[in-house]
C-alpha cells in the first residue's frame, strides 16, 4: 500500500493554527485542467482563495481535494481544487505558513499562449517590510489578491513596473 502524503495534514494544520489564531487562511494554487475555479481571476495559471469560513460555504479539506463554495462578484461558485495543486497556505495577516512544490505541467501550446498573453511584471527591488492589511472581503472581492509570501524570511513588498 503506498504511503500517504502529508502535504494534506500540513495544508489543514496550518488552516487550523490560522484560524485558533484568528488570521485569515489562504491558499495560492496552480490552475491547470483539473482544477474548478473561476476563470476570469486566474493570472499566469494562478488563483489565491481565502479559504476562511466567514468566505467559504461547506469547506471540506480532504487528502485529495480541497472542495467549497465561494461568492465571486455576489455569485455563488462552486470551487474544487486538488491538494497536489496547492502552492502555498498562510495567514494574510502576517505571511506565516507553508510553501509547497507542485508539478506544473501545461501543453507546451498553451504554456506559449498563457506567456504571450500574460507576460511576467517587471519587478521592482524589494526595500521593507509593509505591515499587511485586514480586509473581510470573501475570496475574489478585490483584484490583487495577497502575494504569496517566501516562508522563513521577510515578507517580499512587490511593485509593479510599467
């Protein structure tokens, strides 16, 4: 019998220690053709959720799949994200979680289309830390979700340069 990942235990502990904690839990994940999420807020075949409860209507984070209902735009959703896609989950509040890596494999005509039509920002270099801001805002509310913070060390500060 194969051996059960972890990365689900760790995904639902750090969304229990954000929640005891009172932050909000999100999650960064890689969109490809088995993930259900709304279309239109994917950028460069990523998606950020708040997973949180006040956002989310029957959130159910098994070993497999992560599946709830969210509102987007005041339309309710129906949202399923395999585990192995997620990226990252951590506080908003304060970047505190855990990073993943995930397999990114696209069909190379299409990975040539997402890069022509979504070219990457030009980055400006980071200088401090900002404190983050609270928002009770459900997932899809705003148009620049949280950036995904590098776990270990300071919160990057991204700018985007046109």
């Amino acid at each position: 019998m194969p051996e059960t990942s972890t990365k689900p235990y760790l995904i639902r502990a750090i969304y229990e220690w954000c929640t005891d904690n009172g932050f909000t839990p999100y999650i960064a994940v890689f969109v490809d053709a088995n993930t259900n999420v709304p279309r239109e807020f994917v950028k460069n075949n990523e998606i950020v959720l708040n997973v949180s409860f006040d956002a989310t209507s029957g959130l159910d984070m098994g070993n497999e799949w992560i599946t709830f209902s969210a509102r987007f735009g005041g339309v309710s959703r129906k949202i399923d994200v395999p585990v192995e896609n997620v990226l990252a989950i951590y506080a908003r509040e304060n970047g505190q979680g855990m990073a993943f890596p995930v397999e990114r494999s696209l069909p190379e005509t299409q990975a040539a289309t997402e890069r022509e039509s979504n070219p990457p920002p030009k980055l400006a270099p980071v200088e401090a830390e900002t404190p983050a801001t609270t928002s009770d805002t459900g997932p899809g509310d705003d148009d620049t979700p949280p950036p995904v913070p590098r776990i270990g060390g300071k919160k990057p500060a991204l700018k985007v340069v046109k």
